[in-house]
C-alpha cells in the first residue's frame, strides 16, 4: 500500500479496542499451514507465494523464522541481475522485478501478446490457449524461481514447499520452466524434495490471519508479546458461557 513507519498494531489497537497482532502475510500463511493444512505432518517446511509479490514464510522445527526485526523470508528481494528492472524497494533486479505480477505484465504487453489495457488474467488465458510466446513468459518465471528455491531448500532443509498465491492459477505454465530447473539446481541427496501446489482463494489470506489468532495458545516462545497474553485473555473469555447476544 505504499506505507512506511506507520503504527498499524497500536492504532488498530486504539480504534477497534481489541488486542492486535501485526504480522508479515506470508508467515500467517505459513501458520495457518502449521495448523490446518500440509504443516500438520512437517516441521520443517517452506511456503512460497507467487502473484503480485514472491514472498516465503519458513517454518523451522514447528517455529516461523522471523530474523532479528520480522524481516525474514523475502525472497522476493534476493538480488537476481545487477541492472535489473527496478523493484519496489527501490533496487534494481530483485527477484519479484522480474517475476512478480507487474514484471510479467510489463513483458506480455512489450511483447505484443495482451494489449496495453490488458493484465494478468488476459495473459493466462493467451497460456491457456495455446499462445507459445504467453506459455514462454510463464515458464521463464518458473525457471528463474526454481533455481531461486533451490537456493533456499539448501539453506533451509525442508520437508516440503509448498507453492501458493493468486499466481498459481497459471501454475500448469510456470511448472514447465520451474521443474527442471528446481530439479536440476537440487543437490542429489535434496533434489527429491516434495513441492505442493494448493489451490488458491483470496480468502487464505483471511484465513491466515485467523490462524495466527488462533496460534497464540501455543505460543510458547510469547512471540506475540503483550498482544499474545491479551488475545489468550479474550479467547478465554469467549470460551466461558455468558448471557447475551453472542452466548
Ligand atoms: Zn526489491
């Protein structure tokens, strides 16, 4: 959205009256992951999104990896080619300046193959379609990820990557470019890693932040701080019987 510095935790605090977690999209993701979907069976593992940013939520040993200030997981901005396109960060080259919605736009219509107007979708369905220059932007994305992932399983060591996003509607294009490349990158003993493409709706987004909610019982390591003990708080209050509307 554009913002930068701004309160968000503490002024939804102030507005709403209600404990407010603020956390990082994709590390919600990965929590809702943790509770509800693949997660329940790993670990250890990663989840990627693909759509108008790239982003990665890692969970390790059952814990999300945040880094020292909740910056951890941007792949997104892992410096790809030194006079690259220029990212919203302001650097030029990053990862999603190349691959992210905007890039693949950006390269569909300088190409001729969606008109000026046209955007994302219009470049699925040229894919879907049987368009050979709209399949080649696609799996040209998905190469340059898989070597990227590559990159980040041998760091991580997951169990499973698990691909999700808006961006994965045209995951049948990418898959192309992005398996032989993920595969090839892999060292032998890693290159049998699983990947798990989920099919997406906006609302997992929602469902994220619901998951991170839901997650603080478990919190032991009090990442949710303050935030976290008042959420606890409230979900016990809900949880015992009281006259009114809501009983
Ligand atoms: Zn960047």
């Amino acid at each position: 959205m554009g913002w930068h510095q701004v309160p968000l935790g503490s002024t939804l605090q102030r507005e709403l009256n209600l404990p407010v977690l603020v956390e990082n999209n994709v590390n919600a993701l990965a929590i809702a992951e943790r509770l509800y979907g693949v997660g329940r069976l790993h670990e250890n593992f990663l989840v990627v999104t693909i759509g108008t940013g790239i982003g990665a939520g890692m969970m390790v040993d059952g814990v999300v990896l945040r880094g020292w200030g909740g910056g951890a997981g941007e792949i997104g901005h892992i410096p790809i080619e030194s006079d690259g396109p220029l990212c919203t960060c302001g650097n030029h080259g990053c990862l999603e300046s190349i691959i992210g919605e905007a890039a693949l736009v950006r390269v569909a219509r300088e190409r001729g193959i969606i008109g000026e107007q046209s955007g994302i979708s219009a470049l699925r369905v040229a894919a879907d379609s049987g368009n050979a220059e709209a399949t080649r932007i696609f799996s040209e994305a998905g190469h340059l990820l898989g070597r990227t992932l590559a990159g980040i399983v041998h760091t991580l060591d997951p169990e499973i990557v698990i691909v999700l996003g808006e961006g994965t509607a045209a995951w049948k294009h990418w898959s192309f470019g992005f398996e032989p490349a993920f595969r090839s990158s892999l060292i032998p003993s890693r290159r049998g890693v699983a990947v798990a493409v989920e099919t997406w709706q906006d609302e997992s987004w929602a469902q994220g932040a619901a998951a991170l909610v839901l997650a603080t019982p478990f919190d032991a390591e009090d990442m949710a701080g303050d935030q976290g003990r008042l959420v606890r708080e409230r979900l016990v209050e809900q949880a015992s019987p009281q006259p009114g509307p809501h009983s």
